[in-house]
C-alpha cells in the first residue's frame, strides 16, 4: 500500500461525508438551527445572570450570549458527532459499512478518516454559526476565529471519537433516542457550556464534579479558551487523552475478531 | 526607498513613545480610604496609598505635577504629588467635600459642600478661600465652562441648575431640571452643559446661552428596569462627536452621539458604574464601579470594553495623566 491509496481513500471518505452533508440541506440548517435557538432564545432569558463575575478567559463584563456561544459550538459537534455514529448505524445496516470496511486498507485508518469527515462537516457548522452570532454582537477578536481551528479539530474528534464508539455498540438505528437521553443531553447539561463552573459548585459538589471531569466540560474551555487567543493546556491534554482512548474503543469496537461486532453477530 | 525608510524610523519613534507613555489612572476609593493606580494601557493596578478619609472626587491640577482629592470626612481638600505619590499639601474646602473643578487656568478650585449648601471658591495659589456661595439644598455636580465664564452646580433635593458668574462669583440664573440632579458637564466648546438626573434618569443638554433644555434623553435597555437607570458621571470628548453617561446600578455606560444627541449604545461594565475620565489621547475611557469594585476600560474607537480591573472597596472618583 502507498501513501497515495491512503490519501485517496481518506479524501474519498470526507468527499462523500461533506457531499452528503451539503446534499441534505435540511440536515444543514437543522444543524444551525438547534444552536441558534439556543443563542436566540435561551440565553435571551438570562442575559444579565453572569454580569457579577469575570472568568477567563474573559477579562470584563460579558452577556450571557457571549458565555454561551462556545458551549453551543460543543452543541454542534456533539451532535455532529452522535449523528455521524447515527449514519455509521445506518451505513452498518444498508451495507455501505461493509463496503467500506472490506477495503485492503487497515480498519483504523479508515475509521480515522470517517472521524475526520466527520469532523470536517462539524467546522464548516461551527464557522456558519458563528459568522451568524457574529451579526448578533457575539464578536470574538479576530485572530481568534483562527486559533479556534486546531481545538475543533480536537474536540471534533474527541466528540466524533465517542459516536463510533457508541456506533459500534448500537445494533439499531431506533437506539439512538437512548443516545440522546443517556449520552447527548447528561453531557451537554452536567458541563460548563450553559454555566461555569462556580456557579455549579454554588448548586452541588457532585454535579460540580462530575462537570469538571466530563470530557465535554474540557472540549467547551479549550474552544472557549482558543476563541480569545488563549491556550488552556489542561483542557486540552484532557480532550486529546479522551480522543485516544474513545478511539481506541472505538478501533476495538470495529475489530470483527475482538469487538463487540461479534459479540453482537457483525454488522 | 529614501522616504520608506523615513516613514519606518517616523513609525519605530511613535511606537516607542507611544508605548513608554502609558496611562497613568488615579482612582479614590472610598472606603479603603486610598487612592489606587493602574496601568491604563495594561490593564494592571501597580500601587495603593493611603490618604484621608472616604476620598472622593479627583483632578490633576492644569500642569499635570499634582492632584486634589476632595477627603470627605477629614473635611479638606489633600494635594499630592502625582509622581511621587506622596501628600504635599491641604486646601481649605469646607465642611464634606464631595465633587470640585478647576478653572481653565487651574488657579481657582470651586468645591461642593453637601452638608452646608454651599460651593466654596479656593485660591489654589495662596491656598485661601475666596468666597462661600450659598446655593440650593445637597449641592452635588460642578463645572467650570472651558472658556471661564461660568462655574454650574446642581443641587439634588432643589432639582436645579445654579449659573454662577465667575467674575462676579454670584448666581446669576438657575435652571430647574428633572429629579436629583448629579454630574455636570460644560461641552469642548463651552456651547453646551450636560446635565444627568438620577432619578429621573434623564440627560439634560442645556444651551449655555439660554440656559434652557434643548433636548432630554431617557435610556432605556433591555432587561433593565427603569429604576436601576441613574445617570451620574458624563464625559464628553474634545471634538465634540461622543459623549458617555454612567448609568450607575445598570451596569451600563451609554454611548451618546453628541452631534446629533442620540444614544447609539449601551457598554456592559462593572456595578454602579459612578464617574468616567479619558485617557490624555482620549482613546480609552475609565469607569469606576462602585460595587464591583473594579475599574472598566473601554476602547472609545469602537466602543468595546477591553477589560475590567480589580482596584479595591468603592472605587469613586477618576483622573488619568
């Protein structure tokens, strides 16, 4: 195998997941809408709640708005991620997966690349997110529309990472509500994308524990951070040890002789 | 090629000087009895010195060398060296000091006493008083006409506006203006006196001619009550294009359209944001925050809040060098 069959592959891969992508047009703007709704109407409620603290990266006074549009941007790839994991249930079940998986290529890098695509469709619904927030007075500085790049790559694939790991353990496409009651919504709400972390503590110890180790916690502050040209290296450590070791699963998951594949009777 | 390489010496000079000369920012704070001084341009609070009892208004005198910070409760009026931090002198203000101005010239200091409604005129040179005005109840706001015709006053329980002559040191008008009248502030240009009530939560644009309101504006933002709006501390810039009203427990400062006397914004800063002062090139505007105990910087180009700073209990009044 060469390095030219490798990239062919992957290109092919992110080609189909972004062509999909842009072909299904509502999924397109059902994408934009669910944060926007969010940045519209949720945080229109509580605009003031954060006007008596500064947090960093912040260094003043900010609208609620402003404090939720990082954890929207997880939003976008959690969903991305959990629907990328959804179609990789669906491919399993037309049969495209196997296609895909029959390819002399090894499994993980083919599974790398679906995560990449994956990842690809997610930051070009972020950036359209954002340019939309943009007009609605949520401006970050400049060169910080930059360096969020590396950490949605990151957190893209952490959290793209954890679809196929669950992908590899759903048998059918109807499981995926249970995804949203037990994955999408506990790691969404138990996070510090609607609130920081002080005023959680302020409610609960648990729940100000159990926000601060959910990985997703960590994806939304290293974003958050990198919007306003800071790296939180913590953050990131975290996102990237929680990328390897959902990958990995994820690899094992895939493995026809050692996964759950079997376990379950393939796909 | 020449001329390229003029421009980046002309450019590498500027950003120097541009650089070393940072803002000064003196800020009293009241009840810390201290004045705290911040890098401006880098956003840091570098040092806290004692001074008198609950400090509260502020000025640099005309050259820049001293401030006079109004110390309420030790009734006087403290001079100090703004290089050296260190007190070097008293005026005699009268009893509780609150808010003074300086005469263009900066040889005469005109000072509000709450207690006694009165304003009392000190000869900053031979460091006397030269005459107690008597003026209506709770006199609060001063301001000399940058052309020296007219020092005002407002007082807050008679809802009035008192013109006094600076020659003759007498009253010669009042105007009466919306309830609890509070900061007042003469325009670049002495054309205009801006004057905000607090609980009316009106600015009040008066003509200096006439001495009557030619427009009242009310704020209104989203979210806030009515009440928690009370204007108080008003700068203007030198070109007379904006203007900035502290808006107090609304957390706001708005952003004035001074040509056309329109608000064009509202800038989210610390709570109870009380008086402003400009940066000397009047780039950035200084807010203090009375309960935030911080001061706000806000970049006055595009009227963004750059940051907000930490300086000690109730920051009050602001003078920057």
């Amino acid at each position: 195998m060469k390095a030219a069959h490798y990239l062919r592959a992957m290109q092919g891969i992110i080609a189909r997941e972004l062509w999909r992508f842009l072909r299904q047009r509502e999924r397109f703007i059902a994408a934009l809408v669910r944060p926007l709704v969010w940045l519209f109407i949720f945080a229109a409620g509580f605009r003031a709640a954060l006007g008596i603290a500064i947090i960093p990266p912040y260094e003043t006074y900010i609208m609620y708005e402003v404090y939720i549009t990082p954890g929207l941007i997880g939003m976008i790839q959690l969903f991305n991620g959990m629907q990328s994991s959804l179609s990789m249930v669906y491919d399993r079940e037309m049969g495209s997966m196997r296609t895909l998986l029959v390819s002399p290529l090894p499994r993980w890098f083919l599974l790398t690349s679906k995560l990449l695509a994956g990842t690809a469709v997610s930051i070009l619904q972020v950036y359209t997110f954002l340019l939309i927030a943009w007009f609605y007075d949520v401006e970050a500085p400049l060169a910080g529309y930059l360096t969020l790049l590396p950490a949605l790559i990151l957190s893209g694939l952490m959290l793209g990472a954890l679809g196929m790991l669950l992908s590899s353990v759903i048998k059918q496409l109807e499981n995926f509500a249970g995804v949203m009651n037990f994955v999408i919504f506990p790691m969404f709400f138990m996070s510090t994308a609607l609130y920081p972390l002080w005023k959680i503590e302020e409610s609960s110890e648990l729940l100000f524990n159990l926000a601060q180790y959910n990985p997703f916690s960590q994806a939304v502050e290293f974003a958050r951070f990198a919007l306003y040209q800071q790296f939180n290296g913590e953050a990131c450590l975290y996102t990237a040890a929680a990328l390897v070791i959902f990958l990995s699963l994820a690899i094992l998951g895939y493995n026809p002789s050692k996964g759950m594949m079997k376990r379950k009777g393939g796909g | 090629m020449k001329q390229a390489k003029k421009l980046l010496g002309a450019f590498v000079l500027y950003s120097f000087f541009s650089t070393s000369w940072a803002d000064t920012v003196f800020i009293t704070l009241e009840k810390d009895n201290a004045l705290a001084i911040v890098d401006g341009k880098a956003g840091k609070l570098i040092k806290t010195v004692k001074l008198g009892q609950r400090p509260r208004g502020i000025m640099l005198s005309a050259d820049g060398s001293k401030l006079y910070v109004a110390a309420s409760d030790d009734d006087t009026i403290q001079v100090i060296d703004s290089n050296s931090y260190s007190i070097v002198g008293e005026l005699p203000s009268g009893e509780d000091p609150e808010t003074f101005d300086l005469s263009p010239d900066g040889t005469r200091l005109y000072v509000s006493n709450e207690d006694d409604d009165l304003v009392t005129v000190i000869d900053t040179v031979n460091q006397k008083v030269v005459k107690e005005i008597a003026v209506g109840v709770e006199p609060e706001g001063i301001a000399t006409s940058p052309d020296g015709k007219w020092v005002v006053n407002s007082s807050e329980t008679t809802n009035m506006i008192h013109w006094i002559d600076t020659e003759s040191l007498d009253i010669v008008e009042n105007t009466l203006v919306d309830q609890r009248p509070r900061a007042v502030k003469f325009t670049a240009d002495s054309k205009q006196l801006w004057v905000t009530s607090e609980v009316g939560g009106v600015l009040s644009v008066l003509d200096a001619k006439t001495q009557q309101a030619v427009k009242k504006l009310t704020f209104k933002i989203r979210g806030v009550t009515a009440e928690q709006i009370q204007p108080v501390g008003i700068a203007i810039d030198q070109a007379g294009r904006w203007g900035y009203v502290a808006l107090g427990p609304a957390n706001r400062v708005a952003v004035i359209d001074a040509k056309k006397l329109e608000i064009v914004d509202y800038l989210l800063v610390g709570q109870r944001v009380w008086n402003l002062a400009f940066s000397p090139d009047q780039s950035r505007l200084y807010t203090t925050n009375g309960v935030s105990n911080d001061v706000s910087i806000i970049n006055t180009e595009n009227h963004k809040v750059l940051k907000s700073v930490a300086v000690g209990r109730y920051p009050w009044g602001v003078a920057v060098k």
